[in-house]
C-alpha cells in the first residue's frame, strides 16, 4: 500500500532563548510606544492652553468690536463657563461661547524645555507681552488663577484692569 503523506510536525518548540529575545524585543516596543505618546500627551496640553490664551484673545477683540460698554463689562466679569454672563453673551460671541481651561500652567509652558519655541511665541503673542528675545515671559502674567493648571483664563482670573485679557472701548 502506497504510505500517506504525513507532514511532519515540529516537535522542537519555541526555545528558551527564542522566547526570551521576543519579549524583549517587544519590551522594547512597548516603552517605545509609551514615551512617544506621553510625548504627544504633554504637546497637546501645551497646545490646547495656548489655544485657550488666543481664543480669550480673540473673543475679547470681538466684544470690544462690537462697542457695547453692557457687553464689555460682561466679558470682564466672567470667572467660569457657568457665569450667566456666558449665556448673555452668547448672541454675541456665537452659540459656541464658551471660556476654556488650560490645560498646563502658564510657568509650566513657558519653562518647558520640551515645549517647542514656536508655542511660546503663540503665548506671548496671546498675552501681549515677551522677553527682548520673543519668548514667553510667565513672570509677569502670574495674578489670579486663570494661568494655572485647570483655570478659566478669563478676565476676572488673570488680574482684572491688568489682565491681558481685559476688554476696553
């Protein structure tokens, strides 16, 4: 009778070493992934903060545009998303009206090294204010809660009439 063919099996297995190689190749992968998205993670705190300084910038020149002295003080006393001065505003500033925390303190920002110069030029430009040099000066910026870790960058939190923020006719 004709034999079947049989396929033979490997019957060595996964040496000791082979398995010890692949785990560390993929430890090595895996710290890999992780720094590179604790980097990513720290990039876009950094950039949604500055987000943060420049849409508070942005809305502030639009209620100025807008002339109205009731709508001015308004904005200027607004602390947190929940203020009512949020909702009387929101014909004017549009239905997505609404301030932003940040996301890293301002200190935090500007003395990164990691941070990439051209976001702390962003911030200074938000704030109006920079170093001979261009750079982010924090020092100055630091009254109120508004420039910390989960503060509402709003006028009344930065430092009111010295508030970078701070709407005038």
């Amino acid at each position: 009778m004709l034999n079947r063919y049989k396929p033979l099996r490997n019957q060595r297995g996964v040496t000791v070493i082979e398995l010890t190689i692949a785990l560390i190749v993929l430890v090595f992968l895996a710290l890999a992934s992780f720094f590179t998205l604790s980097n990513l993670s720290g990039d876009s705190k950094a950039e949604a903060s500055v987000a943060a300084l420049e849409k508070m910038a942005q809305w502030r020149d639009t209620v100025v545009a807008k002339g109205a002295t009731a709508d001015i003080n308004t904005f200027n006393a607004i602390t947190k998303p929940d203020d009512a001065g949020v909702a009387t505003l929101k014909p004017v500033l549009g239905a997505n009206f609404r301030p932003l925390p940040m996301q890293m303190a301002l200190t935090e920002l500007c003395g990164s090294a990691k941070v990439p110069p051209d976001i702390k030029n962003r911030v200074a430009a938000a704030l109006g204010q920079a170093d001979a040099d261009g750079a982010c000066n924090a020092t100055d910026a630091e009254e109120g809660t508004g420039f910390l870790d989960g503060g509402y960058p709003t006028v009344a939190n930065t430092g009111v009439a010295d508030s970078p923020f701070f709407a005038a006719l």
